[in-house]
C-alpha cells in the first residue's frame, strides 16, 4: 500500500515535514510505502486532498476556513 503524502516544494519546511513523516511511516510500518508529492503549497495541498489524489496533506488553519467539505484535521503544529 501506498500513502501519497502532498507536501508543497522541495526545500520548504512543509516538503521536509513530509518526507520525515514519510520516513517515520515506512520505518514503523514495515510494507507501508509513502509517496511525497511535490505541491505549490497548502491550497494545491487540500485540493489533492479533496479530490482524492492524496491521502495526507500539510495545509495551514487559516486554508480550512470557509471550506466545505474539507478533510479532517489530524492536529495543529503551532498552537495559537
């Protein structure tokens, strides 16, 4: 199985968060396989996300707001 990860650009904090995440998945789940998706950003980010053409993805809050139909949030990184 593979989990298909949209992180924004290569170099960016949100691409490095991905692909340790990406790392941490395969090394504690032996058989997972994690696909980082090269992405412009949080907006393209849950786009993916809700068109199913990834399966996790690093938005900040603020892209949420007014969506509808907007996939789960797993926690924030920054508290406010």
């Amino acid at each position: 199985m593979t989990i298909r990860i949209a992180a924004g650009t290569p170099g960016g904090a949100y691409h490095e968060l991905a692909e340790a995440f990406a790392a941490a998945i395969e090394d504690g789940l032996p058989g997972l396989r994690c696909e980082v998706l090269t992405t412009a950003g949080a907006e393209e980010n849950l786009r993916l996300l809700t068109e199913n053409r990834a399966d996790l993805g690093i938005v900040q809050g603020n892209t949420l707001s007014g969506q509808a139909n907007t996939p789960a949030t797993i926690d924030t990184l920054v508290p406010k």
